[in-house]
C-alpha cells in the first residue's frame, strides 16, 4: 500500500460538502470571498465551524482560503478573523499575500500555511523561500508543464499540491469591466439595448454564465463573471488529469485539487468519484495499476460539449 | 482626460520630500536621453530575467556606459529582473546578477523571491526593490518586505492616494508608483491570457497584450450586443497623473514612475521633460503652484492612447477603457535632434530621425528652455549641397533655427491637426 494522496475539493454550501465528502473529496478548501478569492459560494466563520465538526470525525480535512490580494482595510479585520477561523479548528490556511504570514505568526502559530499565489507560484525554490517563512505547502502554478511539476515535487520539501481536474483563472482585475462594458453601451447618444430576452442587461454575476468568444477563435468559451473583488476570466478548457494520474502519484504528489467553480454538483461528484477511484486503484496495488476506461466516460458522459477536456499546459511547451 | 482637481489632502503641511522621478529606457540612447531630459533614476532590461523579451535589451558593457553617464548627472540605472522564475530560469542567476553588481547598477526590480533572495545573498551592493508584479497592496505585506530587508516596495496600480497615504504612515519604506503609461488592466502578474490564446507566457515576458483585444460577449448563446456594436475589451486607457503631482508629492510617494521600455526616445523624452518641470516647479514653491497648460500639451504630443487616472482617485469605470478602434497616431512626429549649433552663422547641425522638408512645420524643445516653433527654411547636407527633403535615417542635416540650440534638444514636427 503506498500513501494516498488528498483529494481536494471546493464546495459552495454545507449541503455540497457533505455531499462531495460521500463521494470521495477527503479535503475542502472554504471560505469567505473577502479574504478568499473565486470561491463557489461563502461559508461565514460559523458555518466553516460546522464544517470542521462534520469533517474532523471523518479523517477530513477543513482549509480556510485567505489567498485574495488584501487591501489596508482587510488586514485591519486579519487578526479577528484569523482569531476565529483558528477557534473554529481549521487544519490550514491558504496564503497569497505577505500580511496573512505575518498575521499567523501571531494569530494562527502551528496552524500548517499553503502558498498558493496562483499563476505566480512557479518554482521550488520560491516554494523552499516561503517554507523557510512558514509555510508547509506548495500549489503549483497551472502554466507549469508536468516536467516542472515532477521536479518541483524531486526538489521541495513541502507538500506539493496540483490542480487536476475543473476550469482555471486566467486573468483577474480589479476592474468591474462587465458592468463597465454594459455601462459603455447604453451611454450617452448611443443608447444601445442588449439582444437578451427582454433587453434585460447581464450584471456579471457568477450565476449568469456569461462568457467571452474570440473572433479567431470561435469554438473557445472563456466564462467572465464579476464579484466584489473584480472580474475573473475562466479558461475555455477544462483540465483533465484522470487518464495521466499515474505519472503524479507516481511522482508521490501530496494533494490533487478539484476545481469546483462554475460546475453543477452532479457534476463535480461524478468527478470525485472519478479520481476517488484512481487513488484507491492505485493506493492498493501499485504495480499492478491500470487506468480504467470508464472513469473517464462517466465524465464524459456530463462534460458540456462547449468545453473541451485537456490536460493544460502539463504537456506544452511554452515560449516568451 | 478625466481631470481630478479637487485637492485629496488639504490642511497643514509637512515637510515635503523631492521626489525621484524614474524614467524607462529601452537602449542605451533612451537611456541617455532620460537622464539628460531631467530623470532621477532609469530602469533598463538586461540580457535575461526580464518581462520584456527585446533585441534591445542591455548587454553588461553597455550597462556600464550606461551607469557612467548617468553618473555624471548623479543619476542611478536600476535593471528590472521581475520574471516569475521556472525552474530552469534558476541556472545563472547568480552570475548574472553578479554582472549587474559589477557594472555598477544600483538596483534590481524583482517580483520573485527566490530572485530577491539571492541578489542579498551574492549581489549584497545591488539595492532589491519589489516589482509591481507582486501587487503589494497593503502595509502589512509592505511591513514584510522591508522586514526582508528590501528598502523600496513598487505598490500595485490599484493603490489609491489613500491607501497609499495609509501605507506611508504605517511603514517607513520608499514607495514606488506608476504615474504614467500604458496599464495591464489585470493585477500584474495575475493574467495568463497570453499562455492560453498564444501559447506565450505573460510571467516571462510574453505577454501579446490578449487583454486588448476585442472580444463578444455571450449568455446562453446569446451575443448580448448585436453585430455593429462595440465589441468587450478589457483594455484600459494610459495613465497620466501630470495633473495631480501635488497630491502624489503630499502623499509621500517617493519615486515617480514612467511605464515604457518598449516606448520612442522622443516619447521618453517628452513625457520625462514634463513630468520634471511639474516636479521642480512644485517643489520650489509648493503654495504657489501651477499646473501649466504646455506641459499637458506637450504630454499630449507623444501620447498614442487617451488618459486617465488609474486607481489614484477611484475604481475606473466605463470611461476609462477604450472601446472601438485602439491606437490612434500621436499628433506630433520625432523629426532629428540636435547634434550642434554655431552661434555665429545661426546654423544647426541635425541628425535626421523622420523626414522633414522646407516648409513642414517643427518645434524644437530640450531640457535647458530650448521651445519654440519655426518653419523649416532651406536644408543641406554637411558638404553644403541643398536638399529638397531630409530624407536618409541619421544623416546629418544642415538648417538655421531661429533660436540657438543646444546638443541633444529635440525637433519634432506635426504629422496630424
Ligand atoms: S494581456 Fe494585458 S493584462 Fe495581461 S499581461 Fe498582457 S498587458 Fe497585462
């Protein structure tokens, strides 16, 4: 038997994490969007508590997501809420920013600390710099090939978690630019009214599915939605590791994360069924491994057809 | 341009501190301009570890000669190292930033710890100032990075005055901000859109500027605006912050940021020459400051996109992006620059950058008062043979100007009303 990597997942409600916990996810990142960023839906601090106490019983795993870029104001609430979020029994917290390392050495001292900068977490030795600061795990960057994940694992000393399945963020402003867009339009002498039923204009909310095309390239959906930390740009494609899970467990990677955003619950329970399997294939007997054609098909059989499944930039080259 | 002139900060007034004012420069000649046209400080980008991938790019000898002019001004060369490292990046870095020790730059700008970690550990002489690619917002990650020993933190564009003001007072670190130029609308560092359309990766710069490309957007298969509308971008209009150096100065913001290695020298040089006179006229007497038109003016006769004020004053808005058709030409062209000028027969010599001819309307302006328009009057080349127009890249062009000259003002003549 060999160690099991985590299976991690996101959840927007206490209904969804019980109900992905059944289906195999042994971890969850939660969260309030002030100090976390695209979350699937808000836990306030007493429902993160609820969490831990159905979790801990369970072997399960709580991370609380405080990787959002903070402002003054947020870091003035940083030591409270930290103060709770520990109280609550949270097993990690998810770092981007300096000021939540400088805050938990006071606040959340011996609470584990993952560096997850997003696009920006891009080599070992960065992750061996935030270890030497605290931190006990690295999440790789996505735009990282597997080449450069393998050796991130070879080289760190922290855990290594990598993102294997679900949509990932491609851009991120400030900016409200969907409701800026919309304000463009029905400006001034122009007046233009939308081809939406009713003329109703899109307000950029998550619920609303909006997403961006590309006149070069025409079969390529981006999802775009807007909340109160600005406007997210989602890739078109959706990263599928499942048929490669191998090469990383392998490998002895310590999380696979499952991108939950944007995507129904029967989908991303059928998507952790998935990937509970493999592990457990694979934990079980090695050697003797095989894929298994139907993980794959029962995905299949719920991918939207607008969206392609890839393997990301895990077998890309990429030039600057 | 969006204009902002309600005072942010009013009441009593501290001693100010004179601000540096840090100019882009793509090649060793910008970098001499910058200097010359009033720059208290130049970035440049070396051969490696930079966001912009350039044949320009300095090479060490070159960075020397660049260090040794500016020294003369007493002004400082900083290199931006500021690429989110891949593993394979890491071989090297040590020498090369030896190499930047060694031919004298006073600082890197990097956005990579593990960069900023080892420039402390081999390079102890180089300065380590945090990149804007790290989108520090706040003083408690200010606090952080000062604690790591880096005495200047670049703060990311969504900054406010205020939050800046708040910064100031939290932390006593120098702060850099962007004043001026063109904007990634994401926070840097946060936009991948150049790995996923092009295959190109933004973080090591190869960025192909996705987010100003024009987009349609859709709910349920429905293109919200029809067909003849205009299309969504995320392009944002440039930063300008001319008009509120005041409130930037009275803030506390210590360098003065122009965004542009990939810009003209005449764009350099103009926007530097602006943004000194503003400076210097301020800080010679702050109470009885004004904002002169020509400074605006002459802004604008380099600027390709329209302006705005970014995040200093509020989150931009519709306005602030530009829908429809992107660039539109500068109204002015980069005509020659001055090479000499005999004060006996009124005759300047003038190296050749665009075409000019007799008649064309140009304008002379540098660093030391030189501005004044004039009509080009017979031109000849250096054996004294008459021209009917200025016509070869770099050659030396005889012609009267109306007011003395001096070497290295700039003539520039008007392409457009
Ligand atoms: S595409 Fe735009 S926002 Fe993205 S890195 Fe390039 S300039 Fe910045």
């Amino acid at each position: 038997m060999a160690t099991k990597p985590e299976l991690l997942a996101s959840a927007s409600s206490l209904d969804e994490l019980r109900r992905f916990a059944e289906a195999g996810a042994d971890a969850f990142v939660i969260g309030e969007s002030r100090y976390g960023v695209r979350l699937p839906g808000d836990f306030p601090v007493e429902q993160i508590a609820e969490a831990v106490a159905f979790a801990k019983p369970r072997g399960i795993r709580i991370y609380a997501a405080l990787n959002n870029v903070l402002d003054n104001d947020t870091v003035r609430t940083l030591p409270g809420y930290m103060k709770q979020i520990v109280d609550a029994g949270v097993d990690a917290i998810v770092f981007g920013d300096p000021a939540v390392l400088m805050t938990a050495r006071t606040e959340a001292a011996g609470v584990p600390l993952h560096w997850n900068a997003e696009m920006t977490s891009t080599n070992y030795a960065t992750a061996e710099y935030w270890g030497r600061r605290g931190a006990t795990r690295f999440i790789t960057a996505r735009e990282l090939n597997m080449e450069q994940v393998l050796e991130t694992k070879a080289q760190s000393s922290l855990e290594i978690q990598v993102q294997v399945h679900g949509l990932t963020n491609i851009y991120h402003s400030k900016r409200p630019l969907v409701r800026n867009y919309v304000d463009h339009q029905s400006e001034g002498a122009k007046e233009q009214s939308s081809q939406l039923p009713g003329n109703g204009v899109p307000q950029g909310t998550i619920e609303e599915g909006l997403y961006l095309m590309e006149a070069e390239r025409p079969n390529e959906r981006y999802p775009i939605y807007e909340d109160a930390n600005g406007t997210h740009i989602m890739s078109a494609d959706d990263l599928c590791m499942i048929e490669n899970l191998h090469e990383l467990m392998e490998a002895g990677i310590d999380s696979f994360r499952i991108e939950t955003l944007l995507k129904s619950a029967e989908y991303n329970e059928t998507v952790i069924r998935a990937y509970r399997a493999a592990i457990d294939a694979y934990a079980a007997d090695p050697d003797g491994y095989r894929f298994n054609e139907s993980w794959l098909e029962a995905i299949q059989a719920l991918q939207d057809p607008n969206r392609e499944l890839s393997y990301g930039f895990f077998y890309k080259e990429q030039v600057y | 341009m969006a204009t902002k002139t309600k005072p942010l900060f009013t009441g009593k007034r501290h001693r100010l501190d004179r601000p540096e004012l840090l100019a882009p420069a793509g090649n060793l000649e910008k970098l001499k301009f910058a200097v010359h046209y009033g720059a208290d400080a130049v970035y440049i980008g070396g051969q490696h570890y930079g966001l912009r991938s350039n044949a320009d790019n300095f090479t060490f000898e070159e960075m020397k000669e660049g260090v040794e002019f500016a020294d003369r001004y007493g002004a400082k060369v900083f290199v931006a190292t500021n690429i989110y490292a891949h593993n394979e990046d890491l071989a090297g870095l040590e020498d090369y930033l030896h190499g930047l020790e060694k031919a004298g730059i006073a600082a890197i700008i990097a956005a990579d710890p593990i960069i900023m970690e080892t420039a402390q550990r081999v390079a102890p002489k180089l300065e380590v100032h945090v990149s804007t690619q790290q989108s520090t917002m706040n003083w408690q990650a200010v606090q952080f990075w000062k604690d790591e020993g880096m005495p200047r933190v670049v703060l990311a564009r969504e900054a406010s005055l205020e939050e800046i003001a708040e910064i100031k007072a939290n932390v006593d670190v120098e702060i850099e901000a962007f004043i001026h130029g063109a904007m990634c609308s994401s926070y840097s560092g946060r936009c991948v859109l150049s790995n996923h359309f092009t295959d190109r990766d933004s973080n090591r710069g190869g960025c192909c500027q996705s987010c100003r490309w024009k987009y349609d957007l859709y709910e349920d298969d429905i293109q919200v605006y029809g067909m003849d509308e205009d299309q969504f971008t995320m392009g944002s209009k440039d930063l300008c912050m001319l008009e509120n150096v005041p409130d930037l100065i009275e803030v506390g913001v210590d360098s003065f940021k122009i965004e542009g290695r990939m810009k003209s020298l005449h764009y350099v040089a103009t926007v530097v020459h602006a943004y000194r006179r503003a400076i210097d006229s301020y800080m010679a007497d702050p109470d009885n400051y004004e904002l002169k038109e020509e400074w605006l003016h002459d802004i604008q006769k380099a600027a390709n996109r329209p302006l705005n004020t970014g995040f200093f004053y509020d989150t931009p808005g519709a306005e602030d992006h530009i829908y429809g058709p992107e660039d539109k030409a500068a109204p002015y062209d980069f005509a020659g620059v001055v090479l000499s000028y005999d004060e006996s027969t009124g005759l300047a010599v003038i190296q050749q950058r665009n075409n000019f001819k007799p008649g064309q309307e140009v304008e002379f302006f540098g660093p030391n008062g030189t501005a004044f328009k004039q009509v080009v009057g017979d031109i000849a080349d250096e054996a004294g043979d008459k021209l009917d127009a200025a016509r070869h890249p770099l050659q030396p062009i005889v012609m009267r100007t109306e007011q003395p000259v001096q070497p290295m003002d700039m003539m520039r003549k008007r392409i457009r009303p």
